[in-house]
C-alpha cells in the first residue's frame, strides 16, 4: 500500500497551503474565530474558487467527485494554519449524508450549493448528557397531513450561526433513526450561539415542533448510513490533526532556535532537544496511522474493501492520532512555557483545535467503547489490506 501522495495530490496540498497561508498569518486564527462569520471569508471564497468546497461532492451536482486523499491532503494543508473553514463540518461531511439518504430532488437542491460554496449545513446529532451513539433522544413526527416536525435540544452543533440547514438525527415513532433536514430560520428554532474549547464557533439548538422534510422517504433506518459517514468524518479529522502536529512542531522548534536564556538559545541545552526529537517521532507515527486510514477509506470508496474495515481503521486511527494530538499539545505548551498558554500565541492556538479534535464526533471516548466491543480487536492488525500473512498469524 501506498502511503505518499501521488503528483496530483501534492499538488492539491501545496495549492490549498498556499491560499490558506495567505491569510491565516500571525493572529489569523484568532481574528477568525471573533469574527460573525467563525471563519475568513477571504479565504472561503478563495476555496471555493478553487474547488474545494466541492471536493467530496460528485460531478453530477457540480463537485469534483473527488476521494478520501484529496480531502486530507486538502485537511492537512488547512491543519498547517489552524484555519477555521469548515470544509468538513459544514460541507463534506452533510454532503456525505445527503448523498447516502437523500433522494434526487433533494442531492439536486443541496449538493449543487454545497459545491459552489453558497451554503453551508450544520449537522445537529450530538445530545446534552447522551453518549454520542446511543439513539437520539430527539424525536420526528410525520403529521396524518404529511406535515414533519421535529422536537428536541442538539449540543453543541458547530456552525450552526452560518447554516443555511440543519441535518437534525431524530427518532421516529417506530423506533427508526431517522434525518431531518430543517432550514434555520424555521419557526419553532431557538439558538444559543457560544465558542467550544478551541474557540470555533458552536451552538446549542433547541426545536420545538420544527417544521422539516426527511431525507428519503422515511422506511429505512437512517443508523448505518450515518454509521459509515461518521467513520469517514473521523478519518478525514485525522489530516487536519496532522498538520496542526506538524506546524506546532515547527513553531516549537523555531521558539527554541530563537529563544534565549542564561545568553544562550534553548536549542541548545540537550533535555529540550531530545524532547523536540520525541515530537518528531510522534507527529510521524501518528501521519503513518491518518494515511493507513486514509488508504482504507480509499479502498472502500473503490468497492475493494468493505465498511466493516473502514469502521475499524477509524476508530483505531482516531484513538492513535488523538492520543498523540494531546501529547503534542500538552508539549508544545510546556517548551513555550507561559507565552503559549496565552490566546496571542500561535502554538496555543494549535495546541487548543488539537485538543479540540479528541472530542469532536463523539471523542475518544466513545471510539474505545466502539472498538473495545467490535469482533475486530480480536483479530490480529494489518499494515495491508487483504493480508493472507496477518489473516493466518491471527488464526495461530
């Protein structure tokens, strides 16, 4: 298996690098996440001038039908300059949702203006005090008139100030989870908008009798669908995780190039540059583990691998990068010392969206449970797919 970026690939990475860096220089982060918008809309527009925000979306609704490495090629490169647009939340992954449950009129409505970088969609699932994959305990009603509404609190649900819809995941009265696609300034919506730990922007929604339409018909259980899009959602984390690793990395190791003490530069006292070299080791382990995933959702996505596999890669990869995420942070910090626990600092902005990953999309938490009761942890791991050699180790 191939784990470097291929011509086009690195190409795509230096380009989305390039326009992201233009505008996130020092204190862009925090000039970002002050602003109405959560994000610069500079470089949005920049983005979706080059096609980005239709990376995921296919090319009969206007994207470019691209794979699962272009997007974390493209994640990584926004990761880099701990940018705020959200490529993911607000657009790649309710594209996703929308393609796996929507009919034809409804991916025709939506993913064309997903594409063009005209909307943005929230995805409300996360509860107040409900684990992240237990059933919702917001409900849907299809009224005798056809009439859909929806009831319930969704927290926090990022980006939802920007949205144009709200993706709400509900329960309906048989008992099936369903989604609800709700514009935002429908009556019976109240909003409070806050920032969450990494100061992006999030909201706690609260609907009350909410006037919605499904996505699809509403006979099948919408729970599998999400299943899988959440997986792919947290793979794709894992690339801005590793750019955010590799450029608090770099602002670290400059610090100590440049700052002194006692007349001489922290680089040179042995203790801190051992220290330095463990961060390296780190941010390459947890890279090799993003693009292991990565290459699975590729396989996946090419019919060559099931979503049995990509459930577990996830998972195992989002722990692995998360706990080197919080390593890497807690680090960075400490070779700073006191100027990067301070919001003007750059390496406490990376620090802090590092963080903030571990408990995005449910955390870490909820991916242990997941692995920890799946048939998989019993099976012996694979650098490969469809490896005969480990499938036989596992079975001695």
């Amino acid at each position: 298996m191939n784990l470097d970026l291929n011509d086009d690939q690195q190409l795509l990475f230096d380009t989305v690098d390039s326009a992201v860096g233009r505008d996130y220089t020092m204190g862009g982060r925090a000039n970002a996440t002050t602003s109405d918008l959560g994000w610069n809309a500079r470089t949005w527009s920049t983005l979706a001038e080059l096609g980005l925000t239709g990376l995921t979306v296919d090319e009969d609704h206007g994207g470019v039908g691209a794979g699962p490495v272009e997007l974390y090629a493209s994640l990584q490169a926004i990761g880099r300059h701990a940018a705020t647009e959200p490529l993911l939340d607000g657009v790649a992954l309710p594209g996703w949702i929308i393609s796996a449950l929507g009919d034809p009129t409804q991916q025709k409505e939506l993913l064309g203006a997903l594409a063009a970088g005209e909307s943005v969609i929230a995805v409300a699932h996360a509860e107040p005090g409900r684990a992240w994959d237990a059933a919702p305990a917001t409900t849907v009603t299809v009224a005798d008139d056809g009439t859909v509404t929806v009831s319930g609190v969704k927290a926090p649900v990022a980006h939802a100030d920007q949205a144009s819809h709200l993706l709400v995941t509900a329960i309906d009265t048989d008992g099936r989870t369903q989604v609800v696609l709700v514009e935002s300034d429908v009556a019976g919506i109240t909003r409070a908008d806050g920032r969450t730990a990494d100061w992006s922007h999030a909201s706690q929604v609260t609907f009350t009798d909410a006037v919605g339409v499904l996505l699809g018909d509403g006979t099948a259980d919408a729970g599998t669908a999400l299943r899988t899009t959440f997986a792919q959602a947290r793979i794709a984390v894992t690339g801005e995780a590793i750019g955010l690793m590799e450029s608090g990395l770099r602002l670290t190791v400059e610090y100590l190039k440049s700052r002194k003490q006692f007349g001489v530069p922290l680089s040179t006292f042995q203790a801190l540059v051992h220290r330095a070299a463990d961060l390296y080791a780190q941010v390459e382990l947890a890279r090799s583990m993003a693009l292991y995933a990565t290459a699975t959702a590729e396989a996946v996505a090419n019919g060559t691998a099931d979503t049995e596999v990509l459930a577990s890669a996830a998972d195992d990869a989002f722990v692995y990068v998360c706990d080197a995420a919080t390593a890497v942070a807690e680090e960075i910090i400490q070779l700073h010392g006191g100027i990067g626990m301070t919001y003007e600092s750059e390496v406490g902005h990376h620090a802090a969206r590092l963080v903030g990953i571990t408990a995005t999309l449910g955390g870490v938490e909820a991916a242990r449970r997941r692995a920890v009761t799946a048939d998989t942890v019993l099976r012996a791991p694979s650098a490969l797919l469809n490896n005969a050699d480990a499938a036989l180790a596992a079975t001695v």
